[in-house]
C-alpha cells in the first residue's frame, strides 16, 4: 500500500480481540476441545517498551 502497510492472509476460523482473562480463556477452551484455528489480538497500542507486559490496569499509589 501507499502508506507502507502491509497485509497478509491468515487462515483462521476463530477471531479474539482482546488478550485479557476472558480472551485467554475463550481461547484456552477452543484449543482444547475443538480443532479450530484460533488468532488473538491486541488492540490498541503497545503501552511498553518489554514485550508482553501489560500496563492497561496498573495504577500507581
């Protein structure tokens, strides 16, 4: 594209916006007892520089 995005194709049957607890789980159960392909997505922004840390519901005192 113009703008340097780039897509690709991704065969999946299942669809999870969302990495929280709920996510997690939905995705949990699906790998488990169905065959399905599964893809989880974060939305929004990355809030740190670390990979996989979550910062959305951290406060400080």
């Amino acid at each position: 594209m113009a703008d340097g995005t780039e897509f690709i194709n991704v065969n999946t049957d299942v669809l999870i916006v969302g990495s929280g607890p709920v996510g997690c789980t939905y995705a949990k159960v699906l790998l488990e007892k169905t065959d399905q392909k599964v893809m989880m997505l974060e939305m929004g922004t990355q809030q740190s520089p670390v990979l996989g840390e979550n910062l959305k519901n951290v406060r400080s005192s």
